[in-house]
C-alpha cells in the first residue's frame, strides 16, 4: 500500500470514529452517514486501483506498437 492510499484509509477511519462518535453524542445524521458512505466508497475504489498496476506502476496492459501491424 503506497503513501497516499495508506493516508487515505487512515483519514476514513477516523472519519468513521468521528461520525459514531458524533451519532452516539448528538444523534444520526443521515447526511453524515451519506457522506461516511461516499468516503468509504472512494478509498475501497483508490485501494482497488492501486492494487490493479503493475509493480512498475505503468498499467497491466502491453506497451503499444508503433509501426504498421504485419
């Protein structure tokens, strides 16, 4: 897991602790848990992505061929 994503997944942790936290003080909000959603949705997606390149970080599909195809 690279810096960012590992930042990423910290940061909606907390955000997770944040909003029970804030749902068990002051009561649900559905816009809170809405946005929680969206922010957990996201980071599964960056995570996804990441593990989707290659090592080299270029991509899993073949470089291109410039040249006629024969």
């Amino acid at each position: 897991m690279s810096g960012p994503v590992r930042t990423m997944t910290v940061l909606t942790c907390a955000a997770l602790v944040l909003t029970t936290a804030y749902t068990v003080a002051l009561g649900s909000s559905g816009w809170l848990w809405f946005g929680m959603m969206v922010l957990l949705v996201a980071t599964a997606g960056v995570a996804a992505s990441e593990s989707a390149t290659a090592p080299d970080g270029r991509g899993g599909r073949p470089p291109r061929r410039s040249g006629p195809m024969s």
